[in-house]
C-alpha cells in the first residue's frame, strides 16, 4: 500500500485548517474590536484588541502551515530544487511567526519564562472581553437596581 498520498491529502487538511483558522480569528479580531469600542473602551484599546486577536490568529494559522509543510516534506520525495523551495516557505512563515509574537508580546521568544502559543493568546483576549462585558453588566446592573444612570 501506497501510504504517501494518505499524508499528502493530510498536508492539503492542514493546509485547509491553516486557512480556515485565520479567516475564523479575522472574524473573531472584528467582533472583539467591535464590541470593545461598542463598551466604550476607546479606540486605542480597540485597536489594541484588534491588532492582537488578528496577530494571533495569523500566528496560529502560520504555526499550522509550517506543520503542513513539514508533513508535506517528509512523506514525498522531492527533488533538491522541492526541498529547497519548500524549506524557503517554511524558513519565511516561521520568521514571519516568530516577528508577529515578538510584536503581540513585546518580548523576544526565548526570553520568555513560559511559553505562548497563538490559540492561547487568542483564548486570553477572548477571556479578556468577557470580562470586561461582564464587569460592564454589574455596572449597568447597578445603576438600574438604584434607579439612576443609563441603561
């Protein structure tokens, strides 16, 4: 049994998850943006939300690629010229990777006590905006139990 085009059909699946991750945190970077500047939180810290949620979801759909590359690369039998074009991409998107981290966390990568994962960045900021419309709905809360501010 042939098993290569097994993993190549599992390199295009990654390929596909890789994609869909970063149009879905495009998606997600929008709407937390969004109702970050709907709570009133300001356009900086908009912004802010934006620009992390969506180096996030670049940073996890990079990190899925990369895998999907390497799979790619193992299984098939490439000329030299293959393996050198595909460690290119793959040497691009990891310091495209590693220069969207440095950006989302302000500190180099193996300065780092722990390290950050894409999908855990992505996950804290979808923790932050919960609790701030959380926070907001006690305050709102509040306010209307005492029969004053607006609603």
């Amino acid at each position: 049994m042939d098993i290569e085009p097994v993993f190549t059909t599992v390199a295009v699946v990654f390929e596909v998850i890789g994609a869909v991750s970063m149009c879905v945190g495009f998606v997600i970077a929008v709407v937390l943006g969004m109702r970050a500047l709907r709570r009133g939180d300001g356009g900086q810290a908009a912004f802010q939300t934006l620009r992390t949620t969506l180096g996030a979801a670049i940073l996890l759909g990079l990190e899925v690629l990369v895998a999907a590359d390497l799979i790619r690369t193992i299984t098939s039998k490439p000329s030299l010229e293959d393996a050198l074009i595909l460690g290119l991409i793959v040497l691009i998107r990891t310091v495209l990777s590693m220069s969207i981290q440095i950006e989302i966390e302000g500190v180099l990568p193996w300065r780092r006590a722990l390290l950050t994962s894409g999908g855990q960045v992505l996950g804290e900021q979808i923790a932050r905006d919960r609790a701030a419309d959380a926070a907001r709905s006690n305050v709102t809360g509040t306010r209307r139990r005492r029969g004053g501010g607006r609603a």
